[in-house]
C-alpha cells in the first residue's frame, strides 16, 4: 500500500476541515478569499483521489492515466492559486505579465511534463514537473520579499516558512516516489493561509454592508507600495456626511434607519463598479480599480447630483448635509498617515464652513502639518515632561487680597508656548485628556501640601475638568484618593465645570457632581453666559462659584456702537443679578482695566480675576505675588 496512503488520508482530513470552515463562511459574500477556496478544492480532490487510489487500485489500465493526470493536475492548480492568492493580495495593478511567467508558464510546463510521465514517458519529465511546482512556489516566495510592507512581519515569516517545508516536501517526494508528502505539505500550506483570511466582519463595515476602515488601510498600504516602486498616481473621492448623529434625535429610530439605507443604497448606486469604503462615521471614500480621473469625476458629479435633493420619503424625508472632495495620490498625500490627515482636514473643511465640494489644493497644508505635530506633542506631554501648571491668583474686593487662583496648564514647544486653546482641544480629540488632567490633579496636590497654601491666605485652587473626565465611573475615588495621598482637605480644591450643552452634561456628570460634592469638594461653573446650560440646572447643581466669562465682562466696554454697548452692559447687570439671587459667588473674569473693576464694584461681584491684579505665572512666582499682596494687606 506504500507511505503515501497516510499522508493522503493526513492531507484530507486537513482539507475536510478546512472546508468545513469554508461552508460556515459561504452564508457570507467574501470575494476576496475565493481563490484560496478554490486551492483548497482541488487539493481535496487531488488527495481524495489518492486515498481513493491507494484504497482500490483501478484494474482497467486505460482509467489509470486520466485518473493520475487528473490528481497531479489538481495539484498544480492548487499550488498555482496559492501563488496567484499572494499576487492579488500583495500587489495592486501588477498586470498579466508577470503572473503568466511566474505562474502560467511553469504551470502549463508542469501539465504537459503530468501528461507525458502519465503514458510512459522518461522520469526526466517528472522530474521537469516537480521542479515546475518548486518554481512556482519560488516565486511566492520572492512575492512575500518584495511586497513584505504590505503584510504583517509575522505572517510573512510564516508564509515563507510554509513554503520552504512545501518545497522540501516536493523534493522528497521527488527522490523518493512512494513517500508521498507533497499534498500533505500543501495542506498545512492552505491551512496557514486560511486562518489569515480575514472574516466577513473584519472587511465589511456590519452597518453599512460597506468595506470597512482596516480593509480601506490594507487596500491604501497595497496602492502607496506599488506607487513608490512603479509611479503612476490614484484619485480617489471622499464623501462626508455631516451631523449624522443628530438623525436618530431628529427623526427616532425608525425613521432613521429607513434615512440610512436610502442613503448606502445611493452610495451604492453611484459606485456603480468602484469600490466604497466606510472610512469612519459619515465619511466613505470612493475607489475605482484603476483610480483613473475620469472615473472619480463622474462620481464627484454624480454625488452632487444626487445630495443636491433630500432622502427618504414622507416622515423622514430630509437634506443632507454633506462635502466631497477629490483627492489625487501620491501627489497629495504619499502614505497612510499623510492620507489620515487629509480625509481629517477635508472633513473639518466641509463642517466648518458649510462647504458641499472642497478644493484640497486651494487649502495651505502646512497647516495641518503643524496640527500633527501639536497632536505629538500632546500625546507625549506627560512622559517627556512639556508640561507646566501655572497659577492666576483670584482677589477678593470685600477683603482687599488674593484668597484663591486658578490652576491653568502651559504646554512647552521649545522656547515658546503652544496655545492652551489649541492643544486642549486636541488633547480632548486624541483622548489623552484623561492622562494630562491627571497630571494637573496631581501637581495641585502637591503645591497646596508642599506650600502650605492656607499660610498663604489661600483658601483654594480652582481644577478645570473635562466632559471627558467627569464622564469616568470612578472620578470621585481618583479624586479623593489623590488628595488623601498628598493630605489635601477636598475643600481646598474647587474643581470648575465648562458650562457646556445638555449632549454633553449627562446624567453620568451629574452623578459624579453629586458623589464629589457630598465627599467635600467645592464647585465652580466656569464660562456662564457662553454656553447652553439652563437656569433649572445651575439652581439645580452644587455649584458654590459661578465665572462670568470674559466676554460678557469686557462686551460693554469694548463694543464699538452705544447700542450694542447697552445691550451688553444689560446682559452683564442681569447675568450678576441672577447669581446673587440664587445664592452663589460671582467671579468676573477677564477685568483688565479700572473701568471694568469699578463696574464690578458696582454690580457686587465678589472675586475677580484677570490681568489688571495679575496674569498666570509659575508656582514660584504665583507665591511671590500672593506673599507680597497679602502681606501688603496686613500691614
């Protein structure tokens, strides 16, 4: 019966499972990954068949040739794919050309030389068709080294290890014919390959029905490649839809799912034969197979065509918002990153500004080179230690001295300051927020233990929190257990809430409110009278302190007509009236000028903070200031 009947009964087993696998798969559509089920296909009939032979040899000889073509044939084939899987998966636009040379031509070698072995041929044949196989799976080798940056180290490794064993296998069983161990190495070949296939779930967005996000970086990763080593240029077209969050408070849920397949049906319909990728929530970039001009000109119009019109129908009929762009590589962006940052800057483009079709090449982007660069930093402020809290003392009118300040951040870039404005925004964006007021909390602490600050005349330090922070379950412990740490009485912390809009204020930030508050902490509403808070929440919530933002301080000093002057002096008497009369502290920030601090004098204000007392300065200073203000006061 010989050797080879094991290693066929190995092999198809191996094949039977992995086929198994694959009918689990089939209720999904994965293009992509046909070609390897078709290798696997015909190496489980090339080794059923060897079973089949080795079990009960066929007694007619005629039957004999066919049936041993047949077999070898179908190995071949499967070697083959195996090859041309890696062609189509590492390489983009690689043409007919080298597939026929690498792979057609050593396979129809390889069938001609199966025939002749098969009617009695000499060995040399045999041999010619096995060093075919081994060519073959040569160059998926050399595909693996040259295209090795679009795929993963490890699995590259693994694929050439696979074929290395494949080739070994070919060469035994070309020494030694009853050692049948080729199919058996194919196997374990189709194995590996198999459980690297991506699922259904990993290429299509389950929402949209749509290629998700990893597959449109694989695709890209495959494109920049070719473009780097042979030129030639992509164009692509990028849809944004704007303020699709608000659909489903608009419309309920219903509604906004039938608004939702209108739209991915159009996406769809517009296409037509190019490829759509759902990039990231509301943005979906538009791929032909070539990337050819023409093409993303016709989508580009037809998008606009069809956005120019609403959606749905009867209740749910509505416009939407939306901007597109044509973006052509490499010329616009030559890797991934670069890609990122120009899908980010075009969606930014079209919400900001209401812009339908955005013009990428009248957009300076250098800009957007510095905002990654600030995004660096800000992800690495903690660990390289670019950050800085200073201090900006509060003064009292009733007792004449400095009795609180603010703790505010300073992000170094080199000799200079990056805005506060700025890389807040983006430390909220990139969701290092988190870590960096952790840092803040922590350098408070242990500036109100290390100075003593009620020596001072100081009663507390004021902490701005984010939404991103007061939306954490355990805020309130991190918080007390980092003023345990450093023997701070939650009292001399005041933590200031952005007065912000009711999407953001949730439940969960007023639960944490409430747990802080009854743990002793104190609390500011910061920014009042910019934002959308509304007056049954501020009577609501603890808050001792409520700022009166800058703008609404300086507006009737600064305004140029007496009109808007007026209007803006009533606003400010009546924004201080309210506080008093809900039992709060008033700060007015933002006092420059001895004209702004008498109005405040006059209106009552408690506190006041700005640069007419004194500007944020570093701990050092900021004790310096306190010592000879209040100092001057007690004498």
């Amino acid at each position: 019966m010989g050797l080879g009947y094991y290693y066929d009964i190995s092999a198809f087993v191996i094949i039977i499972c992995l086929l198994y696998a694959f009918f689990l798969q089939s209720m999904h559509r994965v293009d992509n990954n046909n070609i390897i089920f078709a290798a696997m296909l015909c190496s489980l009939l090339a080794s059923g068949m060897g079973v089949a032979y080795y079990i009960g040899p066929l007694s007619h000889m005629e039957l004999v040739i066919p049936f041993r073509v047949a077999a070898w044939e179908l190995t071949a084939v499967s070697i083959s794919l195996i090859t041309l899987t890696l062609y189509m998966g590492r390489a983009y636009n690689l043409g007919i050309i080298k597939p026929m040379i690498f792979v057609g031509i050593p396979f129809a070698v390889d069938t001609f030389c199966i025939i002749m072995t098969s009617i009695g041929f000499p060995d040399v044949f045999r041999t010619i068709a096995y060093c075919c196989d081994i060519l073959i799976f040569l160059a998926a080798i050399n595909i693996l080294n040259i295209y090795k940056k679009t795929g993963s180290t490890e699995r590259n490794i693994m694929l050439s290890i696979m074929f290395i064993i494949a080739i070994a296998a070919s060469v035994t069983e070309l020494i030694y014919p009853e050692i049948q161990v080729q199919r058996f190495a194919i196997a374990l070949l189709l194995s590996e390959s198999y459980f690297n296939l991506k699922n259904p779930e990993d290429q299509f967005n389950t929402d949209t029905g749509l290629f998700g996000q990893e597959t449109f970086k694989d695709e890209m990763h495959r494109r920049f490649y070719y473009m780097k080593r042979h030129g030639g240029e992509i164009n692509m077209v990028m849809l944004a839809i704007h303020s699709s969050e608000t659909f489903l408070r608009l419309l309920g849920e219903v509604n906004e799912l039938k608004l939702r397949q209108d739209v991915i049906s159009e996406i769809k319909r517009i296409a037509d034969e190019a490829s759509v990728y759902r990039v990231s929530q509301g943005v979906y970039a538009f791929l032909s197979e070539k990337g050819d001009a023409d093409e993303a000109e016709r989508i580009l119009k037809a998008i606009q065509v069809r956005f120019s019109n609403t959606f749905g129908a009867e209740a749910y009929e509505m416009e939407i918002p939306y901007s597109t762009c044509k973006i052509v590589l490499p010329r616009m962006a030559s890797d991934m990153t670069g890609l990122s940052d120009l899908i980010h800057l075009a969606v930014k483009e079209g919400k900001m500004y209401g812009r339908t079709v955005i013009e990428l090449d009248a957009i300076d982007l250098s800009s957007e080179e510095y905002m990654r660069m600030v995004d660096e930093k800000v992800r690495n402020a903690v660990s390289e230690g670019n950050l800085e809290v200073y201090y900006q003392p509060i003064y009292s009118l009733k007792e004449k001295k400095f009795v609180s300040a603010e703790a505010l951040l300073r992000l170094h870039d080199g000799d200079k300051f990056i805005p506060p404005d700025l890389f807040i925004t983006v430390a909220e964006n990139n969701g290092s927020i988190v870590e960096i007021d952790d840092y803040v909390v922590q350098e408070v602490c242990k500036m109100i233990s290390g100075r003593n600050i009620s020596d001072l005349g100081i009663k507390y330090i004021e902490l701005n929190l984010s939404v991103s922070d007061m939306l954490q379950d355990d805020i309130a412990g991190k918080l007390s257990k980092m003023a345990d740490r450093y023997h701070v009485h939650p009292s001399q912390i005041n933590l200031e809430i952005t007065e912000t809009s009711d999407d953001t204020f949730t439940g969960v930030v007023e639960a944490n409110v409430m747990r802080l508050s009854h743990l002793g902490f104190n609390f500011s509403l910061d920014d009042f009278g910019t934002g959308y808070s509304s007056l049954s929440r501020i009577i609501m919530m603890p808050f001792d302190i409520i700022k009166l933002d800058k703008t609404i301080v300086q507006s009737p000093f600064t305004m140029e007509s007496e009109y808007e002057r007026n209007n803006a002096r009533t606003l400010l008497e009546s924004s201080a009236d309210m506080i008093h009369k809900i039992g709060a502290e008033t700060v007015a920030e933002g006092v420059e000028t001895t004209e702004q601090l008498k109005k405040m004098e006059e209106l009552g204000v408690e506190l006041i903070q700005g640069f007419y007392f004194a500007r944020p300065m570093p701990e050092s200073d900021f004790v310096n200031a306190v010592k000879a203000m209040n100092h001057k006061k007690e004498h």
